[in-house]
C-alpha cells in the first residue's frame, strides 16, 4: 500500500495497488468492488483510477482527501507489457469518475474496457493527448519527459473540479505545490547535462531514453534492438554484436538496464558491462515501492550521476 511521505503533498484517502498477484485489500475494499458507476460517484469522495501507478500517485498528490486512487499496473517486479486486465480490473475501471491512461498503445486494453462501457460523465485523460503525440510515437513510456506530469496534473485538477467544484481551489493549490516539487528533478537533470555534456550510455530498450537526452546522454544503442527488446522480437544480429561491442571496447560511461523485463539477451548485456566494468543503473517502467513520482524521478538522475562519477552501480532503487 502506498502513502505519500510527510514532505509530500497529502495523499488519497486510499490508495490501492493492482499486482500480477491480484489485489491488495484495505478495509472496505471488496465492499468497494462491489459497488456500481452510480454509486461511486454519489460516494463523499472522488473514486479515480490510474491505469500506471505513476499518474495514481500524481492524482493523489492534486486530489488529496476528496480523491480515492486505484492503480492499476502497479507491480515493478513484473512485465507491464503483458498485463491482462481481470474482470474486476475491468469493472474498476467502468466504476471510475475519473480515468488517467499512458496511450501510445501501452495501455490499449484500457481504452477498450473504457469504450465498452462509455459514460458521459466519466473524465479521462490520455497522457499521449495531453503532449499531442501522434500514434506512431515510438516510446511510451512518456513519464520519463520533464515535461509530462506538469500538463498531467493541470489536467487532472481541471477533471476533479469539474467533478467537485467547491474543491477547485484546492486542487489549483497541489498543482502550484506539485510543480515546486519537481524542480531538484530539473535542476538534477540541468546540472548533469552541464557537467557530463554527450555522455555516452547504453540501454536494454527506452525505459529511461526521453530523461536521459533532456539530461543530454548521447544513446548508444541501436533504437531497432531497443525497439525489438521492448516488443518481444528478435533483433538483428549486427545490432546484439554493436551492443556487445560498446561494453567490450569501453565506448559507453553507463549501461542502464530495464529491471523489469529480462530475458536472456538482456542478461548477457548485464552480464557484459560488469565484465568491462562499465557501472549499471536499473530503471524502472513501473515505479517501485516506497517512491513518490517526484522522488522517483530524482533517484534516477543521481543513480546515473553516480555512475558516471564515482563508478558506482545502482541495479536496484532502494
């Protein structure tokens, strides 16, 4: 269960992780399953759901006590790219006044449950709208761009006030809170691309790609083996060898690896870099336990400055 940290903004009055597992309850959960669209939305508070448990937590910074968040891909120990919604999940979903997706086709099954049972009442926002990003947008793991969760939170505030308007001052206060919040992120990301101008890194696939060129990282790795890893199909054998050959002939300051989803290959590059001693810093599609979306954010720009530092490896986020 997750809760934001005193320094934070005030969290949900609950906050529910999806796993691969099923769900964790908190009291009263299963009665909450069980209610209908008309229901919850007759409910004191403001049922919201975040399809990818970053933009849940960033609904429960801007809505606080007059919002309950439920995540949904909210498991970093497993492949959000396999995730298959359950009925229950679906039925979360139909329940939600509220609706924040990823889009970019990384959470497809959500805009068809979302379809299936419209709603004219129901607010969603879908993040690859909010950036005005095309459909053939290669990467989407759109919450690594510094830019992304300040239109985010504008938008979810403009959702929740049309759905609680005698809180709309309130929620335009977290959104002026959440956006000071960001700024170590920037000044971290400002100050590495100052110091460590092109540094040159490799990747598994582009978890982490958009923060790492605002950091002004030259990407090493070929973007069809990055593309082929993140889709499950085998890469061209002169890519796997031009990865490989980074790490063997020292041509890289930083091998960042996507915890997340592993295979063999992925394993072999691991494997590479630390036998050329090339540091590793593991990134996160999902964000892991413990982490606001702010502090998250931040802990990877200083896993990398780390690395290119001082040598230091940071393969798990603590």
């Amino acid at each position: 269960m997750y809760h934001t940290e005193s320094n934070e903004l005030s969290s949900s009055k609950l906050f529910r992780r999806h796993t691969g597992a099923g769900w964790r309850f908190l009291p009263l959960l299963s009665l909450l399953l069980g209610l209908g669209a008309a229901q919850m939305a007759a409910a004191d508070t403001i049922h919201a759901v975040g399809v990818e448990i970053e933009y849940a937590n960033v609904i429960s910074q801007i809505g606080g006590k007059y919002v309950e968040v439920s995540a949904i891909e909210s498991n970093p120990n497993t492949d959000p790219h396999t995730f298959e919604a359950s009925p229950a999940v679906a039925r979360e979903i139909a329940a939600a006044q509220l609706v924040v997706r990823n889009g970019v086709g990384y959470d497809s099954w959500a805009k068809k449950i979302l379809a299936a049972d419209p709603n004219s009442k129901r607010q969603v926002i879908v993040v690859q709208d909010l950036l005005h990003l095309p459909d053939s947008t290669k990467n989407p793991h759109l919450w690594y761009k510094p830019e992304t969760m300040p239109a985010v939170v504008k938008a979810v505030a403009a959702s929740l006030s049309k759905l609680d308007p005698a809180h709309a001052a309130f929620f335009k206060a977290n959104v002026q809170k959440f956006d000071a919040s960001l700024k170590p992120w920037y000044a971290a990301i400002a100050s590495f691309k100052a110091k460590y101008p092109h540094t040159p890194v490799a990747v598994t696939e582009p978890v982490a790609d958009y923060m790492l060129q605002a950091a002004g990282c030259d990407l090493k790795t070929p973007w069809n083996l990055q593309a082929a890893i993140m889709n499950g199909t085998d890469p061209a054998p002169q890519d796997v060898s031009t990865q490989n050959q980074l790490f063997k002939n020292h041509q890289v300051k930083v091998f960042l690896y996507n915890q997340q989803v592993t295979d063999s290959l992925t394993a072999s590059f691991l494997n590479n870099a630390k036998a050329a001693h090339i540091p590793v810093v593991g990134v996160y599609e999902t964000m892991p336990t413990g982490y606001t979306y702010q502090s998250w954010m931040l802990a990877e720009v200083n896993a990398l400055r780390a690395a290119v530092e001082h040598g230091t490896s940071t393969t798990v986020l603590k």
